[in-house]
C-alpha cells in the first residue's frame, strides 16, 4: 500500500494507524503545489486534490480518513484498532469519527484560511471550545474515546487536537484532552510517524 500525506495534515492519522497496525506501507509526500514527491499531479491522481489518499496493493485508491483508517484496520484484526464489523461498539467507533470529522476537522479549516475575516475567528474558537468541553466530559475515566483500548478514532482525535497550539485554541481547561493527547503521543508508532514526517523537534 501507498500513502500519499503532508506533513501534519489529517493524513497523519492514517500513518499512525497503518503503524500500528504494522502492515508494509509506503509514504509519497503531496506538496503543497499539489506535486508528489515522485514528480506526479497529485490531483490527476486524486481529483478531489487533498490527502489522505491510500493506494491499495491492487491500484485502486481510497480516499477519506475515517474510511481508510477503517480498512487498516479491517486488515489487521488482531490489533484490536476498531471493533468487530456490524457490532455495536464498531458503529460507536463511526459515531466518534463523524463526530471528529464534521465538528472539529472542518470548523479548524477557517482557521487555517488566509481569506477568513479575523472577525470570524474568535466564532470560530468558540465553537470549537464547546466541542471540546464534550470530549472532555467523554474520556473522563477512560484512556481512550471507546474506553481502555486505543482505536482509529483515537488517532484521529489526536491529529486534529495537535492543530489547536497552531492557532491560538487554549484547551489546557480540558485537562482529560490534555492527558489524552500526551498518552496518544507518547505511543511508539506515534513517536514513529510524528518522525518519518519532520515533526518532532530534537
């Protein structure tokens, strides 16, 4: 398999999760000229023009995170990295990823955007903070989202929180967001793919 990512993006996910799930897997790096790291058009390759994108061994590709880290999964059960297919934990495993996905992944985005008035900034901050405060009381007792055992949606949850330092968002109230983020990162294929992308600091 291949992914394609950029460093620190929501591609980072899936890289954590193909490392945990130690399956054989290589990285082409997305440019932001929309330029592969092996001098392709990334957008020619994926029309939607954003990672992540998973290159399966039999060519065809998958795209969005909370599918592809759901076929990583799929792919090494003994993991443990989602719950059985059609049982009710697993559908509380895309509970947790429609949640992530729709309520935090997007509302960072006018953050990141160049052309966002700071006026809609602070609305921005707002709401995200209320976001939290609900996954605050959720991991409250519990190491990860679904309890003691670390799933995709934790990886997920992981990346996208590792954004709010890059914009200003102070979570340091949310002191069970705190934990969890330094107990996510403290993982070895954590440490492993925060490294294979530049991003830890020496």
């Amino acid at each position: 398999m291949k992914l394609y990512y950029s460093p620190g993006a929501c591609s980072l996910s899936p890289h954590i999760v193909l490392r945990e799930a130690e399956l054989k897997f290589d990285l082409i790096k997305v440019e932001r000229s929309k330029q592969t790291s092996d001098g392709r058009d990334f957008k020619l390759i994926n029309p939607k023009g954003y990672v992540p994108l998973l290159e399966l061994d039999n060519g065809e590709y998958l795209s969005e995170g909370p599918a592809i880290v759901q076929y990583i999964a799929d792919r090494a059960p003994q993991k443990q990295l989602a719950p059985e297919n059609g049982s009710l934990p697993r559908y509380r495993l895309q509970e947790w990823l429609n949640y992530i996905t729709s309520e935090l992944h997007k509302s960072y985005g006018p953050l990141f955007y160049p052309n966002t008035p700071d006026v809609y900034k602070p609305i921005v901050k707002e709401n995200l903070a209320a976001r939290y405060e609900f996954i605050n009381a959720s991991l409250a007792g519990k190491s990860y989202l679904l309890g003691n055992t670390f799933s995709v949606a934790d990886a997920y949850l992981f990346v996208v929180t590792n954004w709010a330092g890059h914009v200003g968002l102070d979570l340091s109230k949310n002191t069970n967001v705190v934990a969890f983020q330094d107990r996510v990162r403290a993982r070895p294929a954590v440490q492993a793919a925060l490294e294979a992308e530049g991003l830890l600091k020496k």
